[in-house]
C-alpha cells in the first residue's frame, strides 16, 4: 500500500528543505564576503587574492629541503623546495617554540609573518630539531629565538608583597632591577625535572631561576611556598 503524505509530514520535509536554503544561502553570502574582502585588498596592492584561498602544506624542515639566511633589514629570509616539489622563497619569516620551556631546540614552526590583510601567518614548515642544520643557521635561528624569548635570570628577589590576591616582587635580574606582578604564583611558577625555575608574570614575561639552591634566603623563603 502506498503511504500517502500527511501535512505534518509535508510540514516537516517543507521545514527541512528551508533549513536547507537558509544554510545555503548563508554559505553563498560568507563566500561572497571572502571573495570581496580578497578583492578589495588585491586592488590595494596588499594580496594576490587567489592567496588567500590557497591551504599550504606544512614540511619536515632539513638541510636538504630549507635554507636559511639573514636579509639585509637583519631578518630571517628563506628558500624551500615546498611539498609540490617546488622552490618558493620568503623574504622574511618568523620562527616560534612549541615547547619553548621544556624542548627549546626541537618543534621549531616557521611561519610566515603575521598580515592586516591575510592575519596569522600560515606554517611553513616544522623543525623537528634545530641541531640538524650547520652551526651558521643554528646560530641565526638561536639569536632570533633569544629575541623573541627574552628570559632574564632572577639574581634575587628585594621585596615581596601580596595584595588583594596579586603578588608583587621587585626583583634583580640579568636585564637589570624589574618589578614582577604574579596572578596565582601557583599557577604560574613552574619547576622542572632539572631544578630549573620559570616565573611568568601578568604580562606574560619569563624569568628564571637556574638554580634555587643559590639562592639567597629571603628569595629562596619567597618562592618556597610555591615550589
């Protein structure tokens, strides 16, 4: 016997198909927006529109594939043979950590920079580990990093105070004497395996502690509740 439709089955397959048209409809707007954003920045000379619809594939960075040099300007420039097989050149790039506590020399991402036009910056490739290369791009890499990872050592903390949940030490350091404002030390004072201490205040800076048993007393007695 053959079923015949009811109009709350109606109702529903005619719900359904203007849920359909509804997304669909959305989807062509979003794609719209893109495709005039892309234009409009293509006609300010800021991208090649078709860039910004292009996935780039990530590589596995190595001697053989990757080239690294200092540019004029003292940035980091660099030659690939990309996934395709293909050489690509970048006339800067910028390198990030991905553990850059625990494994500072291995996982290095290699971007391209961040843009207005474009936004973040789409990886490159992946160094698996840095000590891979010869020691003149090892040393170009390494004093990129050490710019971008600005970590002064702790010498000694001169005053500790806490107030309304913050912590607030002056502290001197290898950069100098800094204040250090702290927002949960618990959360935000880590030590590792090797003894070594890493300090993050509010604004994100690192500070470290190479050694705490170097430590003078009233430092030592200001971190120890945390450690």
């Amino acid at each position: 016997m053959k079923k015949e439709n009811t109009p709350k089955a109606e109702k529903k397959k005619n719900g359904s198909s203007a849920a359909e048209k509804k997304n669909e409809s959305a989807e062509a707007k979003k794609t719209e927006a893109a495709e005039a954003k892309a234009a409009d920045a293509e006609e300010d000379g800021e991208v090649n529109a078709d860039d910004l619809f292009k996935h780039r594939v990530s590589i596995n960075m190595t001697p053989e594939n990757s080239w690294f040099s200092a540019s004029e300007g003292g940035l980091i420039s660099l030659k690939i043979i990309n996934a395709e097989g293909e050489e690509e050149s970048f006339e800067r790039v910028v390198i990030r950590r991905s553990f850059p506590v625990t494994s500072p020399d291995e996982f290095l991402s290699v971007r391209e920079p961040d843009t207005r036009a474009k936004g973040r910056g789409s990886e490159i490739g992946m160094i698996r580990n840095i000590n891979i290369f010869d020691k003149k791009t090892v040393d170009l890499i390494n004093a990129e990093l050490e710019i971008r990872y600005f970590t002064p050592i702790i010498h000694r903390i001169t005053s500790a105070k806490e107030k309304f949940g913050y912590n607030y030490w002056e502290a001197e350091t290898s950069a100098g004497k800094v204040s250090i404002v702290l927002n949960n030390p618990f959360s935000n004072i880590r030590v590792l395996e090797d003894g070594r201490i890493y300090i993050f205040d509010m604004d994100g800076n690192c500070f470290l502690i190479p050694d705490p048993t170097k430590l003078d007393r009233l430092t030592y007695r200001t971190i120890e509740i945390y450690l």
